[in-house]
C-alpha cells in the first residue's frame, strides 16, 4: 500500500486504536514469514492465493460489520449490563472494536492489492508472443 | 502467500491474548499447545528433507533454518531453531508488540507478562500448525489452499 493510499485509512480509524492495529499486523506477518517452516510457494500457488484475495474481503467486510450487527441481534447494550465488571465490559468492547478496525483495514488492503495485481497482470497479457 | 492464513492470524492473536488473560488456566495450555505445534512442524518439514536434502535451500522459505541447516544439520537444526531464534522472538513480541495491544484492550491494568507470553506462543503455535498443514498437503500432491 502506497502512503498516499494509506493516509485515508489511518483517519478513519481512531488514534488511541493504530499502535495496537500496527503491532497486530507486524506480529501476524513476523509469525508468517519468519516462524514457519514451510515448503516455498511455487508461482502457482501464488496465483491460486490472488484468487483467495476475494475470499479475504468478504472476511474483512463481516468482520467490520459484526460488532454492530451481533448488538443489534442479541439487543446487548454495553453501557447498560449492572452484572458483570466495568473492566470486563471495556475490554470486550476494545476486542470487538479492534476487530472492527482489522477488517475495515485488510478490506481497504485487499481492494488496493486487488487493483495493483490487475494493473500489473493485464500489460503482461498482451506482451506475450504468440505461440508459434 | 496464502492471505487468508495471515487474516486467521490477524483474528486470533486479540484473541488469544484475551483468552489468556481472562482464564490464566489457558496459560500452560498454549505453551503445550505451540510444542506440539512446532513438533509436528518440524516433523512435517523433515519428511520433505528427506526428499531432496541438496534441494532443502530452494525448497525451504525460512531462511533461518536454512542457515541453520547447512550449518548444523538438520536433526540440531531442528534443536537450536526454537532455542536460539524462536523463543527469543517470542519473548519480544510478549514484551513488545503483545504489550501495546494489552495496554489497548486492558486499559489501565498493570502489565501481564505470562498472558501476553502465552498470547505469543498461541499465535507461533497456529503458525506452525498452518505450516505443517501445507507441507502434508504438498507432500501427499493435494492443494495447499483449504478454499
């Protein structure tokens, strides 16, 4: 993602909120590329995940619609539940918002990263010679 | 790069860090869990050695191990990977990265170190699960890709 593309992300999303989103992603990436043994993906794999990108935004698009629609299912109001300790209520609430934010987040990424992998696939279709 | 496996990822280190410091008990079981993880890593990428071990420089993606590989041998590779690269890591992202994210769901609470170690060894641990998975599936010919 290109910082002029980023800008508008990051002002949508509270301030108090991208430490904590930036330290998520960079954990999630560290685990993914440095901790895992794997066997190297091959071009075709790679091609077969740039189709699993449209998966990944409709995750993204439930995730940051979950949060109201699970309250708006259930009918739980989180500044009205006497029960259970304020502490308790206040960190739910942040998990369920930083949920939010991470799907607003890969939706915005997985659009942008859609887009830069159509503008670099379609020059390279009509640059191939024909079979002879 | 299969993106749905880092967005599981994405989901469950919150997730994990919230569990563990909300039910403590969860503690040992993450640590449990990440050394059967890891094992079965491991083992999952010896069987692919044992295939081309001359190969293991292209065939292998981290790069650590490979180095470690060539300069050990893959059985005290196997060893010194978690020792000397991994739980380092591990306890930087508990003093770190796992840090800042406590401050911001616990806002205000003192600092928990083991919840936010065990958060950190539950992620490597689903890492490592998510690698042996596609080393099986390569290995037995399917798609690595469970969509």
């Amino acid at each position: 993602m290109t910082p002029a593309l980023a800008l508008p992300v990051f002002r949508i999303l509270p301030p108090e909120a991208l430490p904590a989103l930036l330290t998520v992603f960079a954990t999630a990436l560290i685990v993914y590329f440095g901790l895992q043994l794997v066997r190297a993906e091959g071009p075709e794999e790679q091609a077969k995940a740039q189709k699993v990108l449209a998966g990944c935004i409709i995750a993204g698009v439930l995730m940051a619609i979950a949060k109201p629609l699970a309250y708006w299912a259930t009918g739980w109001n989180p500044n009205n539940n006497g029960n259970l300790p304020a502490e308790l209520i206040n960190a739910v609430d942040n998990l369920l918002n930083l949920l939010m934010y991470i799907g607003v987040v890969v939706v915005i990424a997985g659009i942008i990263y859609g887009g830069i992998q159509l503008a670099h696939t379609k020059p390279q279709s009509h640059d191939t010679p024909p079979d002879q | 790069m299969l993106l749905q496996w880092i967005l599981t990822l994405l989901v469950l280190i919150p997730f994990f860090l919230f569990l563990s410091v909300l039910l403590p008990q969860t503690q040992w079981a993450l640590a449990i869990f990440w050394l059967i993880s890891l094992t079965s890593d491991l083992y999952s990428t010896h069987k692919f050695y044992r295939e081309n071990p001359g190969q293991f420089g292209q065939n292998e993606r981290n790069k650590v191990f490979i180095l470690l590989t060539e300069k050990l041998g893959f059985k005290k590779a196997s060893a010194a990977f978690p020792v000397i690269f991994e739980i380092p890591l591990l306890l930087f992202f508990a003093l770190f990265p796992l840090q800042t994210l406590y401050n911001y769901l616990f806002q205000g609470s003192p600092f928990n170190f083991p919840a936010c170690l065990a958060a950190s060894f539950g992620v490597a641990a689903i890492g490592h699960i998510q690698a042996a998975s596609k080393n099986m599936h390569s290995t037995t010919g399917k798609s690595t890709s469970p969509i």
